[in-house]
C-alpha cells in the first residue's frame, strides 16, 4: 500500500532490475539501525534496504519517468553491508556515512546480470552508477531528495508513528517539483500548511537519528561488538557482505568466547540507557557525534519559490531544534566487552 503511494503504476524494468542477484542480499539488510535486535527503539515490523531502494526508485519514477535515473536510484545503496552504516562507523565516518558509497560501482560493474539489462535496453553504465548526477535521486543536505524523503516516511512508519499511509498520501500528493537556488529541480511542495505538516512529523524521525543516544548506543555497540568478533578471528569485515544480519547474529550469540555472547544477551534485553555528562567507569560508555539528518524544503508561496525556514516560524523553530540538539554526552549500559 506505501509502495503505491510512491508511484501507482510499477514499470515492467524496475521488476528485472530489481531481481538481479546483488538486489536480493538487501532483502536481509535493517533499514533501522539493526534495531531489531534490542529493546532500546521500538518497531513495528523488519524494514529492510531492498525495500527502501525500491521507494527511493519509485519516487524518482514519479517525478521523472526517467528510466535512468529511477535505475540509479534503485542501485544507490546496492553496495551496503550488513547493519548498514554500522561500517561507516568501523572507519570512523560518523558525520558523513558515506563508506559503502565508495563500493556502489564496483557492485555495479561486476554484475552480469546488471550488464546484461544495461546492453538489452541500450544505457551505459556510466549514467546509472552513481545516484548523485541526479538531484531528485539525490542532493546535498539539507535540500529534499528521493533517498532523503523515502527514509524519512518509510522509517516513520517502521518506529515513532511518525507518519500514517493516510498523511503520507496527503503529503505526497501536494510534492511537485521547483526549481531551487541553483536552478536545479529538487522536490518541494504546493501548500505551505501541507510542508509544515511534512516537517513537523518527520522531525521525530530527525531527533532519533541526528544524535539520539538510543540510536547512538545501538550503532556503536554494533561497532564494537563486531570489531572484537574480528579481533579474535570470529569474523571478518568481508563477511557482512556475505552473510545476513541473522547469520551473524547467530554467529555471536554461539561465539566461544563467552564473554561476546553474554555482551550480546544483555544487549539484546536492555529496553533503556544511562544518560551522563560525565565518562561512567566500569559501564559499557559512549561518546559518538553523529550525523544530523533534516530536511528544509522549498515550498511555492504566492508564484515564488522559497525554504520552509525562510516563511514558516513553526518549520525554522523545528529546523533549528534539531541542528541544536545534543543529547547527553555520554550514554552507557552495563555491559562489560
């Protein structure tokens, strides 16, 4: 039903494109943060990056009936591991996650079943490797595109009630296309109310992945947890593309060392952090600055385009309270890995 929300029609070739080998390994990737192996962000059910890069190609479709650039986006995250961005925080990249988007070419040109599809219907690789040659696929923050509204309604869905299939369709039916400062296209809307109404919601989605210590917690235990399963040759970078989330976590909670196993238990039960502006010693304590996810969408008021921030004082004060806020310092659960 969200799905056709997106685009009311599917094209016959998102179908074939969709079920190359390289797409399916995403049916077993979390869209959430791999929330679903603990208490700590509830969740309604298994939303996964197959299911979201399908969004993000329908969205593109609607606006574009582009064949190319709904191919593009179908492929942007065909290259992420298991627990997602967690790798992007094994290689330090807590601001911009961007470490799998180094791989997405590589996927792409060593599939025969892609290359097979690309000859077929005549399209060079070039012009479908690489989501950001396109501003409704993709654009820099905190500008409104195609990955960046699929993650937010869909992940709305999945945790917070952020969004309803009843207020996405309202939304959704109010975006078009503008031109924006740069003369590119990005998607905004036709009705300031219905862009406040957009913001408003999606900002429960923004505070629990722009610095939330819930979210924080469930990303660096993962980190940590998978950095100590490969310091003792458990487990090797190499295999979150090769194995599914459950696999792996089988393979921690049957881990020899114990002391992995019983780590892994108690996060799994854990339903709430400590929260502190100190270092806790003897706890399992972070201290992560991650990246702020937000959107400021152009809304068309009186023949002119303008940001929501620019003509709304309910959307800048929303704007402004996710890119001010900072949870605590240090959050921590008692768990000694």
């Amino acid at each position: 039903m969200y799905l056709k929300i997106l685009s009311e029609k599917i094209p016959d070739f998102l179908y074939e494109y969709a079920n190359v080998t390289e797409m399916q390994r995403l049916k077993e990737i979390s869209m959430v943060s791999a929330c679903e192996h603990t208490k700590l962000i509830p969740y309604h059910f298994f939303h996964t990056r197959y299911e979201h890069s399908i969004g993000v190609a329908l969205i593109v479709w609607h606006f574009t009936q582009d064949k190319k650039q709904t191919i593009a986006g179908l492929y942007h995250d065909i290259a992420t591991p298991s627990f997602s961005h967690v790798v992007d925080y094994l290689h330090g990249d807590y601001e911009k996650q961007e470490t799998t988007e180094q791989l997405t070419e590589k996927f792409i040109k060593n599939s025969k079943e892609i290359a097979q599809l690309l000859e077929r219907d005549h399209i060079p690789i070039d012009e479908i490797k690489d989501y950001h040659l396109y501003p409704i696929a993709d654009n820099d923050s905190p500008r409104l595109s195609a990955d960046r509204l699929e993650y937010t309604l869909s992940d709305g869905l999945v945790t917070q009630d952020a969004f309803s299939l009843e207020s996405i369709q309202k939304i959704y039916q109010d975006m078009t296309i503008l031109k924006n400062e740069d003369g590119e296209d990005e998607i905004g809307f036709k009705t300031l109310n219905i862009a406040e109404e957009y913001v408003t919601r999606a900002s429960k989605m923004w505070h629990l992945f722009s610095g939330n210590n819930e979210n924080n917690m469930i990303m660096q235990f993962w980190t940590d947890i998978l950095k100590k399963m490969s310091e003792e040759s458990y487990l090797k970078e190499e295999d979150l593309y090769q194995y599914s989330e459950a696999e792996i976590v089988n393979k921690i909670i049957a881990c020899p060392n114990k002391k992995i196993a019983k780590a892994f238990e108690i996060f799994q039960n854990s339903e709430k952090i400590g929260r502190s502006e100190e270092k806790i010693e003897g706890k399992y304590c972070i201290s992560v600055k991650t990246k702020k996810r937000y959107t400021n969408p152009l809304v068309l008021i009186n023949g002119k385009v303008k940001r929501i921030d620019q003509i709304s004082s309910n959307g800048r004060k929303i704007i402004e309270d996710i890119k001010n806020f900072n949870d605590t310092k240090y959050a921590y659960l008692d768990i000694d890995i």
